[in-house]
C-alpha cells in the first residue's frame, strides 16, 4: 500500500509541474512580448518609435548614394534613414526598388508592427504607409537591417530573378512610413 501512495505522489507532483509549466506558455502566449518572430523589432520605451534618434540626427543617412557607397554595409545596419527618392521597380505590395538600376536597393513594407496585445484590442498600426507608383518621388523613413534568412523573406513575395538580384545584397530598408511627394 505504501508503494501505491508513494506512486500517486509522484504522479500527482509531475502533474501539478506540468499544468503549471503548460499555463505559464498559456500567459505568455496571451500576453504578447511587442517582439514578432520575423523581422519586426522592438518599440523603444523613449516614447518614440525610431528608439529616441530625430530624422535630423547625425545617426540618420539622408543620402542614398552613402548607403550604397558603403564598403561594408553590415556597418550601417540599425541605422535610421530619411529619403526622399523616386520609386524604381514596385514587386507587390510589400516591397519595391529604390536607386539606379545598377545599383538597386530593397525597400521592404514593414506594415504592422503590434504586438498581438494592440491587434486584440484593435490599435491602429502606427505606420504611415501609403501606395506608390514607379516613378514617383516618396518620402521614406526607416531602418537599414541585414538580409534575413529566407524562411523570413518568403513574405516579401519577391519572384526568382528578384531572389536572385537580392543574393548580391548585404542589406535592404525596412520602411516605416513611405508618403508620395508632390
């Protein structure tokens, strides 16, 4: 008897553990961190969503050519941008081409940046994200992050040869708020 006592014990022990581990990843889940798996980074606690650095800071590239100039462009990852360029290539609705057709560079749509906790309560996303022609001058502000892996480019909907032009690419622009000019 005394064996079956100390059997149900330990079986109602592992069992207490495991509700409590499985509504701990319940609460997390439930309570979202602000952090999306793929691409989206953090907000900063500064109050202001490019993490504190004014579009007319030194930090801030005003210069395309800078950017593509760069011998190491994993040196200007994180770096904030505010362009005023024409719009070369549009692939759909997540991205398009900015610079020479030479010398192009990726601008990717960073669309929603909430956190499941905003989208629940119904937020509005904070990006100012508007449509765009080719050829049209806009606006764009944002942040110049590495090329990922392409499990997190696949939403991106880039074609194989767009694949293949970004092979050549150690970086690209996640844009903010993209605002035609004129």
């Amino acid at each position: 008897m005394r064996r079956v006592a100390a059997w149900g014990t330990f079986i109602g022990i592992v069992a207490v553990v495991l509700v409590l581990i499985w509504g701990r990843s319940y609460d997390r889940s439930r309570h979202d961190t602000g952090v999306s798996p793929v691409g989206t980074p953090a907000i900063g606690t500064t109050g202001q969503q490019n993490g504190g650095v004014p579009d007319d800071s030194p930090a801030t590239l005003h210069d395309l050519e800078t950017l593509m100039g760069s011998t190491d462009p994993h040196e200007l990852i994180g770096r904030r941008v505010d362009f005023h360029l024409k719009v070369g290539e549009i692939d759909n609705s997540t991205s398009f081409w900015v610079g020479s057709k030479d010398n192009p560079m990726l601008v990717v749509l960073g669309r929603d940046n909430r956190s499941n906790a905003q989208r629940d309560r119904g937020a509005p996303s904070p990006n100012d994200i508007k449509p765009t022609t080719p050829g049209q001058m806009v606006h764009i502000t944002g942040m110049i992050e590495g090329i990922p892996n392409a499990e997190a480019r696949y939403s991106w909907g880039l074609n194989d040869s767009q694949r293949r032009e970004l092979q050549d690419q150690k970086v690209y622009i996640r844009a903010d708020h993209v605002t035609p000019e004129g």
